[in-house]
C-alpha cells in the first residue's frame, strides 16, 4: 500500500529546472505580458499596483541597447540606459540629443521585471543582456512579435523559420548570462502550422537550458481580432513540464476574471500560468 502511494505521489510530482538565485519560478504568478509600446514604466508600474507578481518590459532591440550607458537618476529614483543621438557620425555632435532607451524603478520593478531582448545573434544578444542582468530578474527572447520592425532584422517570429539560430542564441544566453548574474532565461514563441512542428519546436527550446517559455495562441500570420488557438496547449504544457519548465499562456486573456477559465481548459494545471496582454 505504502509502495503504491509512493509511486503515485512520484507520478504525479511536477519535473522543475532549478531557478537560479536571483530568478523567479513563474509558475502561479500573475503577469503582465510583453506589449509593443504599452509595457513602458507607467504601464508596469500601474499593473504592480494592481496585483501583478512580474511584469515584462516591451521587446527592446539588441541594437539600440548596444553602446548605451547605464545611470542613476536622483530626482525620478530610476535607473536609465541612454545614448547621444549620432545621426551616423562616428563621435556624437557637441548639440547631440540624449535619448533614454529603457528606463525602470528599482525599488519597486527589482525583482519582477523582466527584460525583454529583440535579436538575431548570439553574441549581440549577450552584449545586451549583459547590460541589464544585474537590475532585472529575468531576461527573455522575443520569437513571436510578427510586426515588420522585428521580423525583418530576423528577430521575433521570424526565428521561428530559423530554430539553429534561436537554439543558439537561447544556449548563449544561459551559458553566459545566467551563471553570472544569476537569473533565468525565457523564450515567448507562436504556434507552428501544425501541432507535431509545435511540439518539435518546443522540445528544442526546452533542451537549452531556459526556465520558462511562453507560448502565444495563435500563429505568425495571425492578429489579436482573431480568437486564440489554444488546442494544442495541453500538449505545449505537457512537453514544457518534461523538462522541468514553467510553460505560460499567452492570447485572448483580458482580465483576472479570464485567468482561471484558461488553465481550466487544460485541464486545471497543465499550464502554469496565463499572461495579460
């Protein structure tokens, strides 16, 4: 009787990766998803107020954080990543204009802010992290944005085409990133055209290393008026929890009042979460 317990209580464990020491186990959070333009600092600011435990900046470009320096504004309290604006010069004109590429309060985002990188290289993808792993709790890859800005840098859902490159720069950032400073690494994905190039996809993705992947439920060609897919969730869940990773939903979930229907429709539990916006 005590063997078949055993066995039972073993069956039914869920498999975690380890979180590293200044990460976060986005399992059971509430969180505000990653939005072009709307997840700048007021937006997040208002959605902790509110009840969020994390909140993801908008998808920032490799490129633009590259070069920028890093400072402590006194007045705001807040840290700012800017540069001088060099219209192509080599050396900023004496009249440069500073431009504040990302910006965050400390007191208040340390721990549940999570930055989100749009790139298609591994090494500018490291150098960009590098920049703001010490200040954030998390660090994710952008291969869902189906926007022209991105896809067309090779960013965004456009690796979903190109699985090397995103394997690749998914492996970079845990072997360099997360023994230094000590946080996680994420992924946000779409679904493929058909469940079995999904569940492929999501198997790689798990393999290098990453704490949590979110998928969003609908295809690349796909737009927000159009209702979510969310039949191939279950198995998307199923495959993350092989390997110990926290899988989050992410599509058509408009208000706190939406969050338990979602996870219910996966049967209670097979994905850890689902993400607004």
């Amino acid at each position: 009787m005590l063997t078949q317990i055993i066995r039972r209580t073993m069956a039914t464990e869920v498999k975690r990766v380890p979180i590293p020491r200044r990460g976060v186990d986005y399992r059971g959070k509430v969180v505000l998803a990653p939005m072009v333009r709307s997840g700048e600092l007021p937006s997040r600011l208002l959605a902790l107020k509110y009840g969020a435990d994390l909140v993801w900046g908008p998808e920032t470009v490799d490129y633009s954080m590259i070069g920028t320096s890093r400072r402590f504004d006194e007045d705001s309290r807040t840290i700012e990543w800017y540069r001088l604006s060099s219209h192509g010069q080599k050396d900023p004109p004496p009249d440069a204009k500073e431009s504040i590429i990302y910006r965050m309060l400390p007191e208040v985002e340390k721990d549940k802010l999570i930055f989100q990188i749009g790139t298609s290289d591994p090494d500018r993808a490291v150098a960009a992290a590098r920049l703001v792993a010490a200040d954030v709790a998390g660090i994710d890859v952008n291969a869902g944005c189906p926007k022209p800005f991105s896809t067309s840098g090779g960013m965004g859902a456009a690796l979903l085409k190109t699985p090397d490159k995103l394997c690749a720069i998914l492996e970079a950032l845990v072997k360099n990133i997360t023994p230094e400073f000590e946080i996680g690494i994420s992924v946000k994905i779409r679904l493929l055209d058909t469940a079995a190039e999904t569940e492929a996809l999501v198997r790689r993705l798990c393999a290098t290393g990453i704490t949590g992947l979110t998928i969003h439920c609908r295809t690349t060609p796909m737009r927000p008026r159009e209702r979510a897919i969310r039949g191939q969730l279950r198995m998307i869940a199923e495959v993350c929890h092989e390997y110990g990773v926290a899988c989050l939903m992410n599509g058509d979930v408009e208000n706190r009042d939406q969050r338990s229907p979602a996870r219910q429709r996966v049967r209670c539990g097979r994905c850890d979460d689902c993400s607004r916006g």
